[in-house]
C-alpha cells in the first residue's frame, strides 16, 4: 500500500529497474535513482512535460550504456573465481568436464550428420523445386517402371507445372586409354541435366545441345571423384580423349564434389553417345523401357498440382495407347520431392541416433548436477558466510551459475575435439543411407550448435544446485559440517537425480539391447547357400565386340575351362547375380504357366530370372531338392529348360512336384521344361523373405554382363589375381570388377544394423558408466555424512553385515524405482524403433529382463564399495569428532 501513494513516476522507474538485467540493489543502482529523483523534482518544479518525458529517455538510455560495463565487471570477477575454483578441486572438474565432453561430444557428432544430411538445403539450384517422376505398376507389383523415349517426350510437352524434364539412366561401358581396361559405371542424361540441377562444373563445361544431336562427337564429363582417384587429379584433363564402345569420347567437364542421385557414376555422356539408348528400337518403342525422369516445378506451383498435371498426362496415355498400357498393369504416375528421396532411408535412424545422444546428455547433465550438489554441501559454510556478509541470493546463485557454465563450455570444448575424432566413423556410417555423405563437417552450424548446447548444459546441470543452495544457506553455520542424513528432504533433489540417471540409461540399454537382438537374428538367419571360400568378381562384355550369343557363349566356354584348372579350384560358375550383392542385377519378368492361363483381365504374374551355368547350384551352395541341375548339355541347340526354386514350386503347384511343367517368359512364345527344384535364396537381404526364381541356362540365354563365382579349398582372395589372369589371357580389353567373396558381401549388407547397434550400444555403455559413477559418488557423500550416525549404530552393537545391508539397501531402493520408470519410458519409447528390428517386438520380455538383471547387478557393484567403506568406520574415532 505504501508503494501506491508514491509518485507515479518513482513507481514506473522502480518497475523498470526491476526488470533491468542488473542488481537493483547495487551501487550503481541506487546512484541511478537519485539521480532520476533530483532530475524529477527539477522538471516537476518547471512543469514542463516535454522534459520529464526527455528525463525519461536520457536517463534510461544512460542505464543502458552503463549496464553492460558493469556487468562485464561482475562477470569478470564471477569467472576469475570459478577458475580459481576448478583449479583447486581439480578431480571433480576433470571428472565434470569428460562426463559433459562426452555428452556435448555425441550430440555434436550426431547434429553434424544431421545437419549435414537432413537439414542442410540440397547443393543444387533452387534444390526445394526438384522432383522425381515415379511411373508405377500396382497390380503387379512392378514399382517402379522406366519411361521410354516416347513417354519423356509426352511429359516433356503435355506438362503446364514443370519448368523442365531431363531423362537419366545408368550403364557400364568399357573404357580404353587410362591403363588397363575398366568398366566404368556411366550415366546417360538429357543436354540439359546439369543445368536443370544448376550444377556449374569445376573444370570445362556441361553438356549443349549440339552433344545430343545424332551423330555428334562422343562427349565425357567425369564426376569429382573419378578425376581425383583415377585421374590423378591433373588439371589439365579437359580435351583429354579415351576409347568407349568402339568410339573416341572426349573430356568436356569435370564436376564438382556433389551427392549424385540415384546412382554415384563415374562419367556422363549424353543420350546421343549411348548406343542402347539411341537405337531405333529404343526410340521408337513406347514399351522399350530404361529411363527415370527427373523434373522442376514451376515456382509458386505446389507439389499437388505438378502430380495433378502428371497424373493428366498418364491418364491421356492409357486412353490413346492401350496396347503399351494395360489395365491388367494398372498405370499410374506420383512425384516425390527430391530432397526426401535423398534422405527418407535416412531419417529414421538418424533421429532416433540424435534422441539417444540427447539422453545421453540429460544423463551426464543429471551426473555433474549431482556431483556439484555434493560439492556444494561441502561448501555450505563458505555461502553461509558469504551470505552473512552481505551477499543475496541471486548474487550467490550468479555466482554458481557461471562455475557450471564455465565447466559446461570446457566439456564442449572437449567435446568437439571428440566429435571431430568420430566425424569419420558417422560418415561411413551414414554412406549405407545416402549419398549426402560429402556435406557433413564441422561447420558453422555445428560449432553453432555445440555453442548453444554448452550453454544449455551449463543452465541445465547448474540451476538445480544453485537453487538448492540458496535454499537456507544461513543455516550451514548452525551446523558446523552442514551434512545431513541420507533420506532427509535436503537431499532428495540428489536422490530424485539418481532415478533419474538409472531410468534413461534404462532407455539407453533397452534399445541397444533390441538391436543387439535384432542383429543376432538377423545372423541366425540361413541365406539359403554356402558362402564359405566363394569368390566373385564383375564380367561386364564389351557390347560392340561381342555381338552375338555365339561369341559370348565362346568367351564363357574359354572362361570357366581355364579358371576351373587354376590350383585350388574346386568349383567355377556363371550367374547374372550373386547373392546380397546389394546391386540391381536381376531380370524381372511375366510368367505363364502352361495349362493355366490367367483370368479374364487379370495382370501375368512376376517372377525374378536368373541366369547360370551348370555348375552354379554347386559353386553357391545351394541345394537341390528336386530333379537335376543344368548340364554341359543344356546349349542353344538342345530343349529350353529351367530350375524353379522352392518357394515358387509351393506358390504353383502346392505339394505336387513341377518336375516336367512347362513355363514360359515372352507370352507362349517359347516354352521351357522345368528340370529342378532348388533351395530358397535370400537375394536381396537376409531381412527379406525368398522370391519367386526362376533359372535359366547360360548357354540357352548367353549373358553380355555376368558374376563369376569360384569356390576354393584355400583363401578366395588369394587366386583373385590368377583368376583375373585367366581373362585377360582370353581377352587383354575385358575388365575385371567388384572383387570380393560372398563371405564379405553377407558381411556388407549387414553393415547398417550392425553399426547402428554398435553405436546405440556406445552410448548404453558410457550411460551405464555415467550412473555408476552417479550411484557411487551419491553413497559416498551419504557415508561421509553419516559417519557420526553409523558410529553410533556401530557402538551400540550394529554389525558390519548390517550396516552394509542398510546402505546397500538404500542405494538399490534408488536404483529400483529407476528401474521402473526407465521401463515405463522404454515401453513407451521402443516402438519408434520398429522400423529397424527384424525378428523382435519392441516389447520383447528376455530384452527386458536382461537390461533389468544388468541394471541390478551393476548398482549393486557401484553400492557395494560404499557399503564397505561404511563397515570400516571406526565407531571411537566418528563419537570422538561427535
């Protein structure tokens, strides 16, 4: 009441200083208000209105230019102390420091590949406009389906949305002139696929118009990293010329360092140099399908009304050719925004990485405000006293503040040197996902990031202690030691921090736990053949030197008779595919059944081909169930045949064996018998259930582009180069790639979930070491405390086995109600990793349990050694300090 009888004035200006960032209370607070009060009453003895407003103005604006040098003042008297601070107690700021360094470290690292990945805009022009057209086949499961040339053209044409369309699809060719022969993967675009990006070339130039025309010079332009590894790097290599499908290409551009979607190709040509993609066959076909389109969106156009119009454009195409459009097919055409195509592999996993960092951080967050409220009770009667000499609160709590942000900043200092130590391992890991990989990197971002997660820390780990401490703080020189007992209410802030450590490393270790499961069925499955000592490698045919099936049947004749009388060979073979290779190099097509045509208007039905020699099922080891395998018999001029595996046998006919069935792939042209029944293969991932396969003779279906597979009695990679000898010596202009046993590409494709569970495992354990510190240092200062207590309960005939169970009892009493909090969260939390387990519920019982007998067992570790040291206090000496 007394504050509303004063002046209006004095009433605003007080109401300011209040929420002015400095003390109202201080020195220069009080010089401001006489100062305005003397200024008033001379204006107010004027009258003069105009100037008190003046006053008004000046004198605030003499506030504001004269706060920030005060509080530097005070800043630098706060930060001289806690450095004099950190330095005294050197063991608890090393330990405080390395617990927020790893914390800050994780997220950091983590926030890098994010930033990197899903944050950062697309490196290409205006990169929020560009789309993907994505042709599909529904009711066959077909998705999804190329274009043809004459498809593009309509799209090109018909569109009103797209500022642009440009065509790509990728091929390997065999390049001469740089050493010995290789096959280099290239991809075959529109004159204007660079432009379209807004991709402008390190070296030379992009594709023009001119390059496409029919009958121009062959044109190269190489990507950043085949100019690097294969080019050395020379400046110099424009107009540099190699030898490629029987023509003389030249180097016109190299591009700079970008993600390449969909595919990473080693060179470009235009769509006039491919001789596939510039036949009359391919252009005149409307079904002679090998292309993707790739589009612009017309500023201010929305994504639904550019799928509008290219839906428009489908739907004229069924009405005018229904012969290239069935509608047993179900055509249909959607768009996706290119940034999500680069990353929707991605996100999933990348965020459930950035949650379990952000947890690990809370929980190094939750160890260092525990270890600085045990600090802090030691130095309860320094605050006291403090206090008693005239410090406030808010003065003493500032003054705790800027200790924990001090620290914090030194964790994150730590923590980016160790971000930057583990960028490499995150970016190996991330190139399983997608191919933006080159923008991650500490850049200004991420020390951005790290900056403002120091400074979070720092508030975070330091506004609970210091609050605590303001809490009565006079009342430390009423108890001497200012200790209390373990259950006091003083102290449940400390015990509340121990629950909480225990329940999110609960978390922590139940998604690692799942994985780790998910990782152990996921090697428990059979892939359906024998990797063991089988070597593979790449044969890819020069097109326009073997151009017949005669000539290539030849080579492969040559091929498999010198390769299988290398020493150590046991078995040698040819496939279309290999197993798990993770690579697109299967033939998926219709299947007719003889006797049993479709129904009336139903869609033939899908199977996968593939095409081997006699010896393949031997070589890979799959088993043969049923019939014979091919033979040296099965050639060009004997009965087409077939091998069908298992579960296509049972899909078909059920119980009966297909032995004898004919099956045919073009329609009824030409029918096969089937002569086997094979094991089921896991081809495209041992997550993935077995295909309809059907297997063709090599020598009935002579293949340009192949895998060689060798089974050894010795290490495969050790006869890989006699092996590679054995085809040059047929052919010194036949490359050899992708060199590797099947053991390794098992190994690889299992390369995501395994470093996924490796890293979620990383931050389980240093969670689980963060709480065990947590729990030893809280018993610790509990034992400490009630020396004079457990001396009593000691004196008075308490055992040392009791006195062990009493603290031990409180200790697990914490640890067990972290428990069920932290099984509630996981119950909670683990199903948004549902995507990234195989064989295991997110809810699975033996995960659980395990991560609760762990849990248990290590607090009673970390309770055990304060348990003892509690046993061997000396009951006379703790009733002498009493």
């Amino acid at each position: 009441m007394a504050d509303k009888k004063k002046p209006l004035g004095d009433r605003i200006f007080r109401s300011v200083m209040r929420i002015l960032p400095f003390d109202f209370r201080s020195d220069f607070g009080r010089e401001m208000e006489d100062v305005f009060h003397e200024q008033r009453r001379e204006v107010e003895q004027r009258g003069d209105k105009v100037g008190f407003l003046r006053l008004w103005w000046e004198t605030l604006a003499g506030i504001f230019q004269t706060a920030p040098r005060q509080h530097l003042e005070i800043f630098k008297q706060d930060a001289g102390y806690a450095l004099r601070m950190m330095r005294k107690n050197f063991g608890f700021t090393a330990v405080a420091v390395l617990t927020l360094a790893f914390g800050i470290g994780a997220n950091t690292a983590i926030f890098s590949v994010v930033n990197g990945v899903l944050l950062r805009p697309l490196p290409y022009a205006h990169g929020e406009q560009l789309i993907h057209v994505i042709q599909k086949a529904p009711l066959v499961n077909n998705d999804p389906v190329p274009f043809s040339v004459k498809e593009i053209a309509d799209y090109r044409e018909q569109n009103h949305t797209l500022a642009g369309v440009v065509e790509y699809h990728s091929m390997t060719f065999t390049l001469l002139g740089n050493g010995d022969p290789e096959r280099v993967t290239t991809g075959v675009v529109s004159a204007n696929f660079f432009d379209l990006f807004g991709v402008q070339p390190m070296l030379g130039r992009t594709f023009r118009d001119s390059d496409e025309v029919k009958g121009a010079d062959a044109v190269l332009i190489v990507s950043n990293g085949y100019w690097k590894n294969k080019l050395g790097g020379d400046p110099k290599v424009i107009g540099r010329t190699f030898r490629m499908n029987d023509r003389v290409h030249t180097i016109v551009g190299v591009l700079p360092s970008i993600p390449q979607f969909p595919d990473e190709n080693e060179v470009y040509m235009p769509t006039s140099a491919c001789p596939f993609r510039s036949s009359p066959r391919m252009i005149e076909g409307r079904d002679h399908r090998m292309m993707e389109i790739f589009a612009r969106v017309k500023p201010g156009v929305p994504l639904a009304q550019a799928e509008s119009d290219v839906a428009s454009i489908a739907s004229r195409q069924d009405k005018d050719y229904p012969e290239a459009y069935p509608k047993k097919y179900g055509h249909a055409v959607a768009i996706a925004p290119l940034k999500e195509e680069l990353t929707s592999h991605a996100r999933p996993t990348f965020l459930i990485l950035l949650g379990t960092a952000g947890l690990v951080l809370l929980l190094a967050c939750a160890n260092v405000a525990n270890l600085t409220l045990s600090r802090q009770i030691r130095r309860s009667q320094e605050l006291a006293v403090r206090t008693a000499l005239g410090a406030n609160r808010a003065r003493l709590f500032r003054q705790l503040l800027t200790e924990s942000t001090l620290l914090a900043f030194a964790g994150g200092v730590l923590g980016l040197f160790l971000a930057y130590l583990g960028l490499g391992l995150l970016v190996t890991f991330a190139a399983k996902f997608t191919p933006r990989t080159g923008e991650i990197a500490i850049d200004g971002w991420v020390l951005l990031f790290a900056l403002l997660i120091s400074l979070l820390t720092g508030v975070i780990f330091g506004t609970i202690p210091a609050f605590h401490s303001m809490k009565e703080p006079a009342g430390a020189l009423k108890d001497g030691r200012g200790q209390a007992g373990f259950g006091s209410g003083k102290h449940r802030v400390r015990n509340l921090l121990v629950v909480a450590q225990v329940a999110v490393s609960v978390i922590l270790l139940v998604g690692a736990g799942l994985m780790l499961r998910s990782l152990a069925k996921l090697l428990e499955v059979p892939p359906g053949y024998n990797p063991e000592n089988v070597l593979s490698m790449r044969i890819s045919l020069n097109w326009s030197k073997y151009t017949t099936p005669q000539l290539r049947s030849s080579f492969y004749d040559q091929l498999l008779n010198r390769v299988s009388v290398l020493p150590g060979v046991r078995t040698v073979a040819v496939s279309l595919t290999v197993p798990l290779n993770g690579d697109s190099d299967f033939s998926n097509g219709p299947l007719s059944i003889s006797g049993r045509p479709p129904a009336e208007g139903a869609p033939e039905p899908m199977v996968d081909y593939r095409v081997v020699s006699a010896d393949y099922f031997s070589t890979a080891g799959i088993p043969l169930l049923a019939g014979r395998a091919f033979t040296s018999a099965d050639r060009a001029e004997a009965p087409p045949v077939a091998v069908v595996n298992q579960h296509m046998a049972r899909h078909y006919w059920n119980a009966a064996n297909p032995v004898g069935e004919k099956i045919s792939s073009d329609g009824g042209k030409t029918w096969m018998t089937i002569v086997g029944v094979t094991g089921d293969i896991r081809q495209y991932g041992l997550d993935r259930d077995p295909l309809d396969e059907v297997y063709l003779s090599l020598f009935q279906n002579p293949l340009g582009a192949a895998n060689l597979l060798v089974r050894t009695a010795m290490s495969p990679m050790s006869i890989a180069r006699d092996v590679a000898k054995s085809v040059y010596s047929i052919d010194p202009q036949q490359p050899v790639a992708r060199i590797a046993t099947l053991e390794q590409l098992r190994s690889d494709s299992l390369a995501s979930p395994r470093l996924t569970t490796i890293l979620l495992g990383l931050f389980a354990g240093l969670a689980l070491l963060i709480t065990l510190a947590g729990i030893i240092g809280v018993l610790s200062l509990s034992v400490s405390q009630r020396t004079n207590e457990i001396g009593i309960r000691m004196a008075l005939g308490a055992t040392p086995g009791k006195i062990s169970r009493m603290v031990m009892g409180q200790g697990l009493f914490l640890v067990l109600v972290g428990l069920a909090v932290g099984i509630a969260g996981s119950l909670a939390l683990s199903r948004l990793m549902s995507t990234l387990l195989f064989g295991v519920q997110p809810t699975d019982p033996f995960t659980f349990t395990a991560v609760a007998a762990v849990s248990i067992a290590v607090a009673a570790l970390a309770c055990f050694w304060p348990a003892h040291r509690a046993t061997r206090i000396d009951p006379m000496t703790a009733l002498r300090s009493e």
